[in-house]
C-alpha cells in the first residue's frame, strides 16, 4: 500500500527543477533586454527626428 519514492528519484527532480529555472531565467532576460534597447531605440528616434520640433515658427 505505501508507494517507496528512492532517493535518486527526488535526487533527479531539483537538478531537473533547476535546469529548467534556469532555462526560463536566460529566456526571460533575454527578453527583457531586447525589450529595453527597442525602448532605447524609440527614445533615440523620437528626440532626433521629431518633425514638430523647432521648426514650429517657421
């Protein structure tokens, strides 16, 4: 009746667990940098070009 859970089962599972953390850590990094030069980038790009800029008493 009582289920015997070895200990190289639950030895496998937090390197498993971990790996996985990992994996999903780098991913979500990865995207938050991209998502901050894209901000960067818009910033960049709204201070130099901006089309209603000084030239409004022309």
């Amino acid at each position: 009746m009582t289920k015997q859970n070895g200990p190289k089962q639950t030895a496998k599972t937090p390197s498993a667990r971990d790996a996985r953390l990992k994996a999903a850590l780098k991913a979500n990094m990865a995207r938050r940098k991209a998502q901050a030069r894209a901000r960067a980038e818009d910033v960049a790009q709204d201070t130099g070009n901006d089309p209603q800029g000084s030239e409004k008493d022309s």
